[in-house]
C-alpha cells in the first residue's frame, strides 16, 4: 500500500525545535532482547535502551521525537512504499 500522507510537510518536536523532512519510521522488526534484564521476551515488551539500539543499527539518522516517536528522513528511508 502507497504513502499518501505529504510527511514532507508535517513538522516534528525534535529536542525543542521544530523539524520538518521526516516521516515516522516502521518499528516492527524490534525485539526483545532474550539477553537483557529489562526486556521481557514471553509478553513481548522491549526495554528502550534495546530498542535504540536496534532502531540505530537500522538507521543511524533515525531520530526519536518529543512525541515519542521513531521517524526517519524522508529521502533515507529505506522501506519507503513497502
């Protein structure tokens, strides 16, 4: 299914200031860490730090908003249209 949200026009609270060019990125390849104390693998829950890294090792400009969200520039994303 095509995008046809115009994300290159909606602005994001980055670290206080406003940024536009991003889109949220597509988080369902995190896991659990079965290695990591805070994650918990049966109910699915992965702790934040696991989940920076994971999201930083798909996408190093990948940034997490003061909403609480992963977004990625639009002309970096790498499953853009999936």
């Amino acid at each position: 299914m095509k995008n046809t949200y115009n994300w290159k026009d909606h602005t994001w609270l980055y670290e206080g200031s406003t940024i536009k060019g991003h889109e949220p990125m597509n988080i369902d390849f995190i896991e659990p860490n079965k290695d990591c104390d805070q994650c918990d693998a049966v109910n699915d829950y992965c702790c934040f730090e696991c989940e920076h890294e994971q999201v930083k090792n798909k996408n190093l400009n990948s940034k997490y908003t003061d909403g609480c969200e992963w977004i990625v520039p639009i002309e970096n994303r790498k499953d853009k249209y999936e």
